[in-house]
C-alpha cells in the first residue's frame, strides 16, 4: 500500500528567506502528487500539484520538484511570507488520494 | 471559502453515544468525501461517494457508515463512540467521481468531535 511520509513534523524559516518542504513515498505508481495547505480552524486548500511525466512545476512563489528515481519531491517557497505559516500536507494521487502526516511551516519576521 | 459546509462544527458527547456529521458540497460537485484527522495525524480516508452511490472505501470503521441523498447533502454516522473517535472530521468534493489533477478537493472546515 502507499505511503507517503513527511519526515519532518515542523519547520521554521525566516521571512524572505526559502523554505523546503519535504516528501518520500514508496509506491512508483502514481498519477500525480498534490501539495494542500491548512490553516488552523479551516480545512486543507489546494496549493499546488504535478503530474507523473513532469519533474517540476511552478506557480508563483512555489515550486514543486519531483524526483522519481529517489521516489522524493519537495515544495520550495521563495520568498517565504509570514502568511505562508500553515500545516502543509503532501497527497499522492492516483484513484484516490493518500495525505501525509503534514509540515507545520512557520514563518518569523 | 471553499464551499463546502459542515454541520456542526463541534460535536461534544460520551462514550457509547451516535451521531451524525453533515456535509453540504459545493455547487455543481457529485463527488463527497470523508476524511478523519485524528491528534497530529494526516488525513485517513474513510469513504467517498458519487451521485448517490457508494464509490470507495477506506479505514472506515463497521460503527461508522454514510451516505449521499439525492440533493448530494452526505451524512456520516458515528455510532457505540469510543473515546479514541475524538477526531476531526473533514468533507470534501469534487466535481467528478475520481479525483484528479483537474478536479482537485475541496474541503469543508471540518467537525471537531470530542468523546467524554
């Protein structure tokens, strides 16, 4: 069954500055992968999303890298914004979709 | 705001007790979801339908079942609660019965459910 993990519970980065945000998975089959964002008292929003034939994609500040041979992708945030504090969940998709544990970002002034 | 509306937004009760969670989807959307985030958790899956009909399932458990009414409101029921059933309980929709790049979820802001 897929697995998607989130290695790292919490991240803080200052403003301005990049942030990285990480996923590994283990199952190579795959139709696309799905980063959302969630705010405290609000459900997940859908932020950013790539397909399996593409190895990065981009959509203002945020960029989603994907490398299948390491079976890992990444969400880069440049600049980071202090708005961009939030739990940040990476979904694999295919037929259904499979959250990971989640990233609480913060960002400091 | 998404548009998907869910009903109440916390649920207080005691062990051995049901309820029932509802979730209103976005204009236009077939497609309703439940997701439980328990303490820290991500999202588990529990059950998906499409136009009325049962279309996945997940780790839902036999003491929790759904469904979608013919306006596309879903209902999830929680039935002989457990303590460790305190979750948060998130609705989501899409517009088509197989969620995609180009029918991404939308979810509602979900039902904080707590089990005395």
């Amino acid at each position: 069954d897929q697995q998607v993990k989130q290695n790292s519970p919490s991240l803080s980065v200052q403003e301005g500055r990049i942030s990285i945000l990480n996923c590994d998975y283990t199952n190579s089959m795959f139709d696309y992968f799905l980063w959302y964002k969630k705010y405290p008292a609000e459900g997940p929003t859908f932020l950013i999303s790539i397909s399996s034939i593409k190895d990065k994609n981009e959509d203002g500040r945020f960029t989603v890298f994907l490398n299948k041979s390491a079976k890992h992708l990444s969400l880069h945030i440049v600049p980071s914004q202090p708005g961009d504090s939030a739990v940040y969940f990476c979904v694999w998709g295919a037929q259904k979709l499979v959250f990971g544990q989640g990233t609480r970002l913060t960002i400091n002034p | 705001d998404s548009g998907v509306t869910q009903t109440p937004k916390h649920l207080i009760t005691a062990t051995g007790q049901r309820v029932t969670l509802r979730c209103s989807p976005r204009s236009g959307d077939l497609s309703v979801y439940w997701y439980q985030q328990s303490l820290d958790q991500g999202l588990q899956f529990l059950i998906q339908y499409y136009n009325g009909e049962e279309r996945a399932k997940g780790n839902i458990l036999e003491r929790f079942s759904a469904q979608q009414f013919p306006d596309l409101h879903s209902e999830l029921n929680l039935s002989s609660l457990e303590l460790g059933d305190s979750a948060l309980y998130f609705c989501a929709s899409s517009v088509t019965g197989i969620a995609n790049l180009g029918s991404p979820l939308h979810f509602g802001n979900g039902t904080r459910l707590t089990v005395t």
